[in-house]
C-alpha cells in the first residue's frame, strides 16, 4: 500500500474516532436512534420526535450520498435535489481534495472504489454493505471534523440503496410552554 493511502487512512480513523465520541455524546444527551424524524430542507432542521413528542432540534448541512447499486458518492452541491443553502459548499470539498491528496473529492460524483483510501477492493461480496457504511462513515467523520459539528445524521432509503448523510450543526430542545 502507498505510504500516502496509509497516511490518509490514518487521518480518517482519527476523525471516525473523533465523530464516534460525538455521537456517542450526543446518544446520551437525547437518545437520537429511539426517536422518529423530519428533516426540512425549508426549515433548514431535522425534528426529532419520540412517542409523538419533540425530543430535539437540529440545523443541519447535508454532506452527500452513497449509492450501493453503483458505488458512487455524490455530494450534496452537485445534487438537484438538494437546497445549495442546506449543503456543505462547492470550494470545501475542493479543499478537502486539497487537504488530503484525493481528486476525487473535488469531483461532483465518484466511484469510491476507485479510492483506495476509502474502499479496499479486496472485500468480499458479503461485506460490501459494511464497507459501504465504512466508506460513508469516513466521508462523513471528515465533512463533520472539519466544520466542528455535533455530529451526523445518517439516513437510507433501501429501495435505492441509497445511504445519506448530514452534518448537524446546532442541536436544541424545544421551547416548552407552560
């Protein structure tokens, strides 16, 4: 393996560790993965909720997405369906790509098995969806380290086999009256 993969490698299970700690953080705060919610890309916030009661808040950035059926990351800015305001800017993966010796990451859509920083293509068929979550964990504990968020929020549509990802920025309760 290259030095520079291994260097880069290195890098992103520091920031895996790093966003670990936060969510595990943030698990213990509001116990985010019991509850049901709602993200706004007009409200610009994902509502948590559980048992139909607000449990939190949070603003958000969405990071992108992987699509298991062809193995490509799209991010955020490049996706029509995406509001730009609600997404990680253009000219910060630019410096990511920058910062870590990855042109992929300047590109608005690529194949992650085409980095091997991200992907080792000696996994075996059956561990393909925990190499998916591997890759999308470690785009994601990256976008998260460097924007100094509270942590992520994943979401999937298994239909398209898709995994997402946001990066929350701002987490609150809910103002309860009296």
């Amino acid at each position: 393996m290259h030095q520079t993969t291994v260097h880069v490698r290195n890098v992103f299970t520091e920031y895996q560790q790093w966003l670990r700690d936060r969510q595990h953080a943030l698990e213990g705060v509001y116990r985010l993965s019991q509850c049901d919610w709602a993200l706004s890309q007009d409200d610009g916030v994902v509502t948590y909720r559980r048992d139909e009661v607000i449990t939190a808040i949070a603003t958000f950035s969405m990071i992108g997405s992987y699509c298991a059926d062809n193995g490509t990351w799209l991010w955020a800015w490049a996706n029509p369906a995406i509001d730009r305001a609600h997404s990680i800017p253009q000219a910060q993966c630019a410096a990511w790509a920058s910062d870590t010796g990855l042109r992929e990451f300047a590109q608005p859509v690529f194949r992650v098995t085409e980095c091997p920083e991200l992907w080792s293509d000696a996994v075996p068929q059956w561990e393909l969806a925990q190499a998916s979550r591997t890759t999308v964990d470690r785009i994601a504990s990256m976008a998260a380290y460097s924007v100094g968020a509270l942590g992520v929020h994943y979401y999937t549509n298994p239909h398209l086999h898709v995994i997402g990802c946001a990066v929350l920025r701002h987490i609150y309760l809910p103002v309860r009256s009296c």
